[in-house]
C-alpha cells in the first residue's frame, strides 16, 4: 500500500497549501484561486512528468549503464538505442504499420460520420434515438469481447495481417466516437445557415462542400485527433489481428521484451518514440480536447 | 434547435449502419453461436443450450474477477474525481499558464496502453526504477512481481497517472463556462470560497462531472492493457480483471464456449451501464437547455 498512502500524503499536502492562503485577498481569489494555488498543478505535471522522464533518461543509457548502477541522468547520454530502431525494419516496420492502419482508420471514420452526424444534428427521423444508442454502447464495448470472433470473421474475408483489417476493426470504437463529436460541432451551427444556402440555389452536395465543411473545419479536425488518437492508443485487438506484415509497433515493443530478455534501452526508446506523435498534434487541439473526450458534449 | 422530421436522413446515416453492423454485429452474432455450443475440434460443434452459461454465473472465478474489477473501479473513481476537481479549481484561468497546463497534462491520454504499462513496469522495479529503487531505499518493501498489494497499489496509481488528466480537462472546462458576474455576485454577498465552490462551481460542473464519472467507470471496467503489461494479472490472480480473464479464456486456453457466454455476460453488464449512462447524460443535456430558457 505504500505508493498509495504515499499520493494521499501529497494530496492532503496540496489540499492544505490550497487552503492557508485564503484569508488575504479573499475576493480576488474566488475566481483566480489564492496565490500560491499554481503550486497543485506544479506538483500533479511533476508527478505525470516523472515516469516519462525515467523512460527517456533510460533511452539514452547503454543497458549496461542502465542495470550496473543507479543514475538519475545518463553518464555518457548515447543515441545508440534509437538508432537501433531506426536502421532495424522490424522496428521501424512497427512504426509504419501504426500509421498506415492510424491513417486509414481516421480517413473511413471521418467520411462515413460525417453525413450520418449532419443527419442526426438537423433531422428527426425513426430510430434515431435508438440508432444513436446503439453506436454509443460500441464505442463502450469491451475489446475483449470482440478479439476472437474479429479474428474469425477477418480470417474468413483473408484479411489478416493486412493494415486494412485493423482500420475496419478500429472503426468499432471510432466511428461512434468521430459521429458523436461532429455532432456536437454541427448542433453549434444555426440551422438558418443552411435555409439561406438552399434558398440561394446550392444543392445539399454543393452547400455541404462549399460552406457547411468549412464552417465546422474546427470540428473536423478535432474528431480526426480522437480517431487518431484512439486507433494509436489500441493493442488489444491490432495485436490480435496482425501477425507480421501489418503488425503495429506496440506489439513489436511486447514481442521484443519477451523475446531477446531484456533490452531496456531500446524499449525506453521505442516507448518515447510512441509517445511523440500524440505529444506533436495536441498543440493543435488542446482548447478542445476537453469536448473530445466528453463525446462532443461539453 | 428545432429539427425537422425526416425520414430519408437515413439515407446519410446507411453507411454508418453498414461498417458499424461489420465491426460490431457480425462478430457478436459469432460471439452468441458460440456461447450455445460445444467443439471438440474439426468444426463439429454441439448444442449445448445454457450449459456454460450457469457454469458461468456459479464459477468463482467470474465472481472474483467481477469483484476484483469493480473494487478497482471504484477505488479509482474516489482517487480521480476529488483529485481532479482539486486540480482543475487550481488551474489558471489564463496567460501563458493555461496553453501549458493543458497540453502538458492530456500528455498521459496520449501515450500507448501497453506503452502507459511499460513506463509503470520499469518506473516500479526495484533494481532500475525510479520509484521502486526510492521505496526500498527509503525502507519500503516495495515488489509488485510479488506482492499483491503493492501490485494493487502500481495499478491504482498508475491509473490515477494515466486518467487523472481527463477528469481535470471536463472539470476545467466547466469551470471555465462560468461567466464573472456570478463571481461579482458573490463577492457582493460575501460568499466564502467554500460556498463559492458549493452553489456556483459545483452546480456549474454538474453535467461534465457526470460525463467524467461514467466515462472513468465504464473505461475502468474494461481495463486490459496498462495492468496485463505491468502485472500480467498476478501475483497469482490478484489483478486479473474481467478483461484479462476473459483474453486469458478465449485465447490462452481457447475455451470458446464458456469463453463466448462470458463475452455476452460482460457486454450486457456494460449495455445496461451504456444505458444508465446515456439517460444520465440526455437528462443533464435537457436540464441545461431549461436553465437556458429561463434566464
């Protein structure tokens, strides 16, 4: 329980140093917090930095610095573990294969969401409630429960192993994700904007291109990033249908720990480069990443 | 918004329909044939009728698993939600601190499960870890290989670790939709920050908390990666959650029947959850629009 007791610690900690200051300056304080309240964030991005700190510090050790001694930075830091992965194919494969089925899966799942969000943000029609439902439990459904029989159903269709498969199969998960979330976007758009465009004469695939996808670009956008991000994240089912060819570079890293013992600085480096796509794009998307993660509903 | 009626707007959404009835409904009508069968290989398969799945419910492997799952949820949901709303309340509200904060605390969101698993698996060994060689050198005997409860507390905090930052983005952004005439208000009343935090965040919260909750429980239910690579389900079965047992079934041991009526116990359970979870949130959403009309 020790590691427990020890975040309880620092959560009462933070909570006292959030609470002592209050009495000067009360006022202003109600909406800014007091002055010394930037410190729980401090301490909460410390503790969230400090593993992937530990990992990159790893990367850039030899292994036999890494178990001969402790070292809280490296002695001689060395780029040798990435350029491990960058020269071996079977593991920058890993990495190619990721963004193959990351991309495809992103592309099918944007274009199918795209008309059925409009339709659910403009019209009423028979099911929808039930229809949005329905799409919701997939987006909660166990990948567990799907492993077996989606390697049966994309054995039978001889897809596995291709990058494909792992694009359909993502699409359980973020298709209702991509729908939800542009329907959240397009609900903002007031309805006005498209009577004016029919009465101007623009039919609905012109009015569509020309000014309703521009208008919810932002949307877009942000839904592409979650469809990403979620095709990216997921192993369970991408190891379950790749063997070889298409296999993702997560399964490489797992493979790779069982397989050769233990090569720690080449697995710190393979996880730090996992980690950099993500950290890249978030930029773009960090004031709405709270409506992503909340289905489009914040 | 008003919505017209429409019928041929299912037209747009036949696409969805289709890759959706792909993915999901033919492998779950193979998920439902299995549970009712039995094989002994060569594709002969047998009726079986409910056979596995009274096995199922009176197995004490399930109930432990089951157990062991919704402690783990919501032991979690008490850690993440005061933590996260503790956070999000000290967040600033703008300058050069927000754009920081934000992108440097949705980092974890977005790291691999299995590589979120890693980090922990290396971070918490003894011999080359960070915070296992800190424990045992401060006297902590600290083994999650061994030790079940410290491999309860590596999965815990390593949970906390990785979703913590969900809970602070929602709550944040509640937080951030209140406008600064309430604040005034308040001031003018001589409200304390305790009452401030009670009748203006807290209501103001309301609706992305609820989306914070359900999602952080549902999510937590279906753990699989991050605790599989840290723990692997031990020290003997001590972290084997429902997912793990089950992968642990229909792969490892490729026991498809039982393996199968396990799948449709444990998509039921989250249906039902789906359902509580989507009535919650359509209710939330219709009082929002109440408040909205009257003010």
């Amino acid at each position: 329980m020790s590691t427990t007791t020890g975040t309880a610690a620092i959560d009462s900690g933070l909570a006292a140093g959030g609470q002592a200051p209050r009495r000067k300056a009360r006022a202003k304080a109600m909406r800014t917090g007091s002055r010394y309240s930037f410190l729980v964030p401090t301490f909460y991005i410390t503790f969230l930095m400090l593993p992937i700190y530990w990992l990159f510090n790893m990367s850039l050790k030899t292994n036999q610095e890494i178990l001969s001694k402790f070292t809280l930075w490296p002695d001689e830091p060395t780029l040798a573990n990435y350029m491990v992965i960058f020269t071996d194919p079977s593991w920058y494969n890993g990495y190619i294969n990721s963004i193959t089925y990351v991309a495809l899966n992103t592309l099918i799942s944007v274009a199918v969401a795209l008309p059925a969000a409009y339709a659910f943000s403009r019209y009423k029609f028979v099911g929808d409630k039930h229809l949005f439902f329905w799409l919701l439990t997939n987006r909660m459904a166990p990948p567990a429960v799907f492993a077996l029989p989606f390697f049966q159903l994309y054995s039978a269709f001889g897809l596995i192993d291709t990058h494909i498969a792992v694009a359909l199969a993502h699409c359980l998960f973020n298709v209702p994700l991509a729908v939800w979330i542009l329907e959240g976007f397009m609900s903002g758009v007031p309805k006005e904007i498209d009577e004016t465009a029919y009465i101007d004469g623009y039919s609905f695939p012109k009015f569509f291109l020309k000014i309703f996808t521009p208008l919810i670009a932002s949307g877009i956008g942000v839904a592409a990033f979650f469809c990403f991000m979620f095709s990216w994240v997921e192993l369970l089912i991408a190891r379950t249908l790749t063997t070889t060819a298409a296999k993702p570079i997560a399964a490489t890293m797992t493979r790779t720990v069982s397989a050769s013992g233990m090569d720690w600085g080449v697995l710190a480096a393979a996880g730090i480069l996992t980690i950099i796509p993500g950290a890249l794009v978030i930029w773009f998307v960090r004031n709405y990443i709270a409506k992503g993660f909340a289905l489009g509903r914040v | 918004m008003e919505k017209t009626i429409n019928n041929r707007a299912w037209f747009m959404v036949l696409p969805v329909l289709f890759l959706v009835a792909f993915t999901a409904v033919i492998p779950l009508m193979t998920v439902v044939n299995y549970a009712f069968q039995d094989s002994f290989g060569n594709n002969q398969f047998f009726w079986v009728g409910t056979e596995w799945f009274t096995d199922l419910l009176s197995s004490e492997r399930f109930h432990d698993a089951l157990v062991r799952n919704l402690i783990f949820s919501f032991s979690i949901l008490a850690i993440e939600i005061p933590l996260g709303i503790g956070i999000a309340l000290c967040m600033p509200k703008k300058g050069w601190g927000v754009p920081v904060c934000l992108v440097l605390m949705a980092l974890p969101l977005l790291v691999p499960w299995n590589v979120v698993g890693t980090i922990w698996q290396v971070f918490g060994r003894a011999d080359i870890g960070l915070l296992g060689y800190f424990l045992n050198s401060i006297g902590i005997n600290y083994n999650y290989t061994q030790d079940p409860v410290a491999a309860w507390a590596t999965v815990i905090v390593m949970d906390v670790w990785h979703w913590t930052s969900l809970v602070v983005l929602l709550c944040y952004a509640g937080l951030v939709s209140i406008p600064e005439a309430y604040y005034q208000a308040a001031r003018i009343d001589g409200a304390s920050r305790w009452a401030v935090f009670r009748f203006i965040q807290l209501p103001k919260m309301h609706s992305v908390l609820l989306i914070a909750v359900l999602l952080r429980f549902m999510d937590s239910f279906m753990i699989y990666t991050e605790p599989f690579v840290v723990t692997g389900g031990g020290p003997g079965n001590s972290t084997t959650f429902l997912s793990i047992d089950l992968v642990k079934m229909a792969i490892g041991q490729f026991d498809l029947g039982p393996a199968a009526a396990m799948s449709l116990v444990y998509f039921l359970i989250i249906l039902l959850f789906s359902w509580v979870f989507y009535t919650v949130m359509n209710n939330a959403g219709g009082e929002k629009q109440q408040y909205a009309g009257e003010e």
